[in-house]
C-alpha cells in the first residue's frame, strides 16, 4: 500500500532530474544576459554524443565528459553568433534545437551503425545503478524515494546548490549578474565580457548535456521510435528558468513541482485505487490536465512575481536579458 | 522587461505545447536501391515524414513501397516520386499532388489520415492517375480507393502468446502500454483483439491497460510500463506506442513482453514473446501491379476489388518470429488461430469464441458460441453471430471487451 506512494515519490525525482540539470544550466546562461532558446538542441546533443561515447569506453566518467563537451560546443556555437557575429538571441536558440535535434537523429539512428548495446555496458550500468545512502535510505518511504537513487540524481542537486552559491558568494559570480543585469556597466569595471559570456553559455550547456544524458541512460537508450529522448524536456525547461525565478535553489523545488503533476498523469490511477478515501476523486481528472497545470501554475507565478517587483521595484529576472551587448552603443 | 517575459513565456509555453504534441523526426541515410525495370510506370507518394527516417511510420510505408517496386522490377530511384514531411492540410496536399501529376506520376499513394479531403478531390480532377489513402474513408467507383490493414487478427495472435505465458507464469495480470485507448478505433481494437486472444487461452486473465495520451514520450512510456509491473502485478507487458521502452522494462523487471511494430526481440532478448507487424509492400505491389496493367486509370477499383483491408491471409499483417520464451503451448495454438482466420472460417470480433486446450503437441481448438461482451456487461455481438470487423474498419469502435481493466 505504502509501496504505491514509495513509487510515485520516487518517479517524481526520476522526472525532475533531467528537467533540474537543463534549468541549472539556462539560468546561469540567462543570467549572463543571454537568453538560449535551444535547450532542447543543446540537450539532444549531449545525451546522443555522451551516451553513444559512454557506451565505447564502457564508463560513466566519459559519458559525463563527452556529453559535457559536446553541448559545451553547441553553446559555442551559440556564442559566436549571438556575442561575436551579434545575431539575433531568440532565432539563433530555435536554430540550435532544430539542429541540434536534427544531429542526434543523425547519429542515432541515421548512421545505421551497429551502436553498442546498452544493456551489454556492465560497467556503465552498474555506474548509474541506485545507491542507498546509508542511514537516510532506511527510512520509511522517504529513504527509499529520495536517497536510494543513483549518483546521477545526487550530482545535478549538488550542481544546483553549487551554482547558487556560485552566484550568490563569489566575485565571479556577481561580476556574472552585473553583465546580465547592465553589461554596459560591468564593462566600465573592467568586466572582460566576451570571456564571461562564452565561458558561462558553454558550461551553462554542458550542465543540459549532463541532462540529455541522463534520460539516455534513464531509458536503456534506444533510438527506435521517431521521437527524440528529450521531446520537449528542454521546453519544459526555459519554462521553469521564469518559474524557480533564475534561483537555482528554486530551481530544485520547481522541478519537483514538474515532476509531480507529470507523473501523477501515470499515478493517478494507482493512487485512487490504493487510497480511495483521500484519492479516489483523483481517478476522475482527465490526465491533460496534469499536463498542463505546471504551466497554468509558471503562468500565475509569473503574474505574482511580476505584480511583486513592480511593487518592490527588483526582479531576479536579468534586466539585460536577450539584448546583445554591442560595445560601441555604449 | 514585461512586454519581453510575456513573449518569452508565450513563446516557451506554445513550443512546450507544439513539440511535446507531435515530436519531429528528420533523419539522414538509407541509400534507395535502384531496380533494373525498363517500365516507364511512375510511382508517387506523400508522407508525413521522411524517406530517411530509421524507423517509425512513414519508414515502413516507404521500405513498403520499394520492396513493392523492387519485386516488380521498376526503379527506385528514377520511377518513385516523393513529398516528404507534408502536413496534413489540404492546401499543401493539393500542391504535393500537382508537383508529383507535373512529374507524370501514374499511381500516387497518401499515407496520412489528414489527406483525405485533398485525395478526394484530386482523384476527380486527375481521372488519368490512380490515388490511394492510407487508413482512411473515402474512394470513389473508378480511380481512388483507401486500404489499410487487420492488425487486430495479428493482435490476436499475440494474445495467444501472451495467456499462454500468463498461465505458465502463474500471473493472470497481463498489461498493456497504449498511447491512447476508446478515443480511437486502432488503439481500443488493438486492445480487444489482444485481450480475447489472451483470455481464450486464459480464461481468467485481465489486461490492464494504461494509456499516456499521447504519442512519442519515452519517459512516459517507461512509466506506464513500470506501474504495470509494479501496482498491478502484470507478468507480461503488451504495447501500443512508439518506442520499445516498454519491452526494456519487461527486461529489466524480469517479465514478459510483446512488442509492436518490428520485432523487439533485440531490445528486450530475454523478454520478448513476438510483435504484431505490418506488411506494407503486399498491398503497395498489388496496387502498382494492378495500375500498371490495365488500360484505364477509372478501372483500378474494379480491378483491385475495391477498397484494401488486407489481414493474415493477404500477409498484410503478421507476427514477428516467436523466440524461445514463449510458452511450448504457443507456436501450435497460433498456427491454429492463423489458419482458422487465414481461411476466412473465423474472426476475431464475433459471436464465436475459440477455446485452446491441450498439452503442447496435442493443442487443439474448439469453437464455441460465446455472444461478445463489452466490460460493463452490454452485449456487442450475439452468440453465434457474424463478426463486427466493419466497426474497426470504419473506426467507430469505441469500447472495451470483457476483462479489459482501464488503469488510467
């Protein structure tokens, strides 16, 4: 009975996780002022390269460096045209994720190579397998929802509280707010802009890489199918920047939120019948409407958070954000 | 600031929308290769994606089509004409028409649902060339019919295996992954047919069905394969969706499976029972052979007999090899059922059940006046009476039969 609860508390973190690796790194690329619309391109490489990598070398640590990598390239791509050429922010992302999609296709099934066989890949395998965290892991439902999972979940929450003391503490990450915030004011201080920007968009896209392959590794990586593993994840994930409101420490609470009424589609029903008296009417909403509800929720934060800064006079949305920085305007 | 974070959440919020809807595939590679036919017969065809695609729909009706013309002995790569990636709007439709009748095309298959209207009427105004829809309604007497196939009869077949599994197992709870379920007559059919192959063999079996609403999520897939397992207790996994997922939990949960679209054997090796599979290149290969035969295009329908719903006994449809997890009662029950259909004596959705018995090497059929029931106890088809396969054809199927449980 318990078990039920156990399960869908567990496939909620299964859910957000990828979805907390590609906010992570947008909002340290929109905090820098720039706003990537490619998420879901950026992620499509990522998962497609690192899994395919990860595979060869039979190891987890390629898997995560190549994936890093191969998305870091795609966020360089983006840089030089939005920083260096000064292409249009907006239709340079929705490049990248026609692209990028377009890449994974390619090299996933498109190649028509033997690919490895995931399955046959003990070593990475057994590094994506779920460990119990001792002591926390023994407690009832929760040890085994939040800290039996493996190291991959463990890894994009640290990258979350990294980045955002990151932000919030260091040097280089305030001088990272102050271009988001007024670029032109960050430059006067000496701020080297170009380096900043490219340094941060590209780890920024290394960390939704990670994510990409994370849901490769999550479902066994098959390229059967004509939809792409992210389908839309990364969507998913621009939305939730404005939902945690560019705090990555948000960010992790947001995504849960995500997960929960995405996975509550498939729960739903389990729930109800196990619990029927505090449930049961769960069985009667239609399973669009979970679908839907995280963005008729980011809709009403967004109309709180807005009503809320215009009253207070701050935002934690860059005010910079998606305008290209050109020296000589200044 | 606000005029740029409305456009920002307009735009997120109706990409979310448009790509989660319908995920795109553009895909490279798969060199045609080229007949050695001197016929100047051209071949046209629509799809909804690409020629290049590695898998999915529009990559079974296009390996279809070229089997057809390759057994034939036209050439691929000079007698096919192709649209790719049409949507299904009637404006661009008619213009794929008009490119593929300027390139002298003499048959032009539509292989999308939404094409229907823009084939009805390019059919009247091209009377010189043969049209013919895919899974849809409409034809005319002369020139333009729609084919498409009985998946439900292999369907079936895969229930056998299935049951006989179950009752191997000692699990009655067989589940089902469907991308949707009573909204459509293909997926609710799909789960009927399943079902009562299953339960002819098990009587006491259930099928749970669990239906994600939606096509192509793999996550969402995997999901609803894992609460199978874990909530209901399913022994053997069945699918109506995209992407093997399922079979990849049937695998890693120690349990049984049957796949859908190409064999998944590969994907699940110590899961998978066999996959019901379509056979595009038997009607493709009949349709061109019919065109290219007869002196006038207004005689294609006669000849053809009409509009296609080829099954079992056309090869149209069929099941992938059975491997070695399946039941020893199975192979022999199916050959059974398959020939019963094949002959035209018995189908699935009549008042006639058929009733497996036997040890394996001694499987027998019985068949047994059993009226067909929906799940809330109203009668579909009297006992004795004759099948009702037109519901599925003319898709107004819209329930579920006797021990289909909906889980979602």
């Amino acid at each position: 009975m318990i078990e039920v609860l156990t399960l869908f508390l567990f496939n909620i973190v299964i859910y957000s996780i990828p979805l907390l690796y590609a906010t992570c790194g947008e909002i340290i690329v929109e905090k820098s002022g720039s706003l990537n619309l490619g998420v879901e391109g950026t992620m499509a490489v990522g998962a497609v390269f690192g899994f395919l990598a990860g595979c060869r070398a039979d190891s987890l640590p390629v898997a995560l460096l190549v994936s890093f990598a191969a998305s870091a390239l795609v966020g360089a791509i983006f840089c030089i045209f939005t920083i260096s050429l000064q292409a249009n922010q907006n239709v340079t992302g929705l490049t990248i994720t026609t692209i990028g999609v377009a890449v994974y296709f390619f090299v996933g099934n498109g190649l028509g190579a033997n690919w490895p066989v995931y399955r046959d890949c003990t070593r990475l395998v057994a590094g994506v397998s779920d460990l119990n965290i001792p002591l926390l892991s023994k407690i009832p439902v929760i040890g085994k929802a939040f800290f039996s999972h493996n190291i991959l979940v463990y890894l994009a929450v640290i990258i979350a509280v990294l980045v955002w003391v990151y932000f919030e503490k260091t040097s280089f990450g305030l001088r990272l707010r102050a271009i988001g915030e007024n670029p032109g004011a960050a430059d006067s201080l000496g701020v080297n802009i170009v380096l900043y920007k490219y340094l941060h968009i590209m780890a920024g896209s290394g960390i939704m890489g990670i994510g990409g392959l994370y849901m490769g590794l999550n479902m066994g990586g098959t390229f059967e199918g004509s939809n792409c593993w992210i389908n839309g994840y990364g969507w998913i994930a621009i939305a939730l920047v404005i939902f945690a409101n560019w705090s990555t420490m948000h960010a992790i609470l947001g995504t849960f939120v995500f997960g929960f009424f995405n996975t509550l589609r498939i729960y739903n029903m389990p729930l109800a019948t196990t619990f029927p008296k505090t449930m049961g009417w769960l069985s009667s909403v239609p399973a669009q409407v979970f679908s839907a509800l995280p963005f008729i929720v980011t809709l009403l934060v967004l109309v709180i958070s807005s009503i809320k800064s215009r009253k207070s006079g701050r935002s934690n949305a860059p005010t910079a954000i998606g305008v290209n920085y050109y020296r000589e305007d200044r | 600031m606000k005029k740029l974070l409305s456009l920002i959440v307009a735009s997120v919020v109706m990409c979310a929308a448009l790509f989660t809807g319908c995920g795109t595939a553009a895909s490279e590679s798969n060199a045609e290769a080229g007949g050695a036919g001197a016929s100047d017969f051209i071949v046209g065809a629509i799809y909804i994606n690409s020629q290049n695609d590695n898998a999915g729909y529009t990559y079974a009706h296009h390996q279809g089509i070229v089997k057809a013309m390759e057994a034939l002995g036209l050439n691929t790569e000079t007698n096919l004409k192709i649209r790719d990636n049409v949507p299904e709007d009637d404006e661009q439709v008619r213009t794929a028409i008009e490119q593929l009748a300027g390139q002298g095309c003499d048959i032009i298959f539509g292989i999308s649902f939404g094409y229907i209207n823009a084939f009805a009427e390019a059919a009247e105004e091209y009377p010189d060339i043969v049209f013919c829809h895919a899974t849809g309604y409409l034809s005319n007497d002369r020139n333009f019919n729609n084919y498409f196939g009985r998946i439900y009869q292999a369907r079936y077949l895969a229930g056998i295996a299935a049951g006989y599994k179950s009752l191997e197992i000692g699990n009655n709870n067989i589940g089902y992954v469907s991308a949707w379920g009573t909204e459509y007559a293909e997926t609710c059919s799909g789960i009927n047919a399943f079902a009562l192959g299953a339960r002819a063999v098990n009587p006491d079996a259930v099928v749970h069905v669990n239906e994600i609403y939606t096509w192509g999520d793999q996550e969402l897939e995997r999901q609803a394969a894992e609460v199978l397992v874990s909530t209901y207790g399913c022994g053997v996994i069945a699918q109506h969706c995209d992407s093997a997922q399922p079979q990849i939990v049937a695998q890693e949960q120690g349990v049984y499976g049957c796949g859908y679209n190409s064999d998944m054997a590969s994907d699940a090796p110590d899961a998978h029972l066999t996959a019901p599979v379509w056979n595009w290149n038997v009607y493709y290969q009949l349709a061109i052979e019919t065109a290219m035969n007869e002196a006038s295009a207004a005689d294609f329908f006669t000849n053809i007999g009409g509009n296609y719903y080829g099954g079992l006994n056309e090869g149209m449809v069929d099941i992938s090899p059975l491997t070695d997890n399946n039941a020893p009662e199975a192979a022999e029950a199916i050959e059974l059922a398959r020939n019963l259909m094949v002959s035209g004596e018995w189908d699935v959705f009549s008042g006639t059940a058929l009733v497996f018995s036997g040890e394996a090497g001694s499987v027998t059929v019985e068949q047994v006046s059993q009226a067909l029931m929906d799940n809330e106890g109203n009668i579909i088809v009297d006992g004795g009476q004759g099948s009702v396969d037109d519901s599925v054809i003319q898709g107004s199927m819209n329930y579920y039969v006797d021990g289909v449980v909906a889980e979602s």
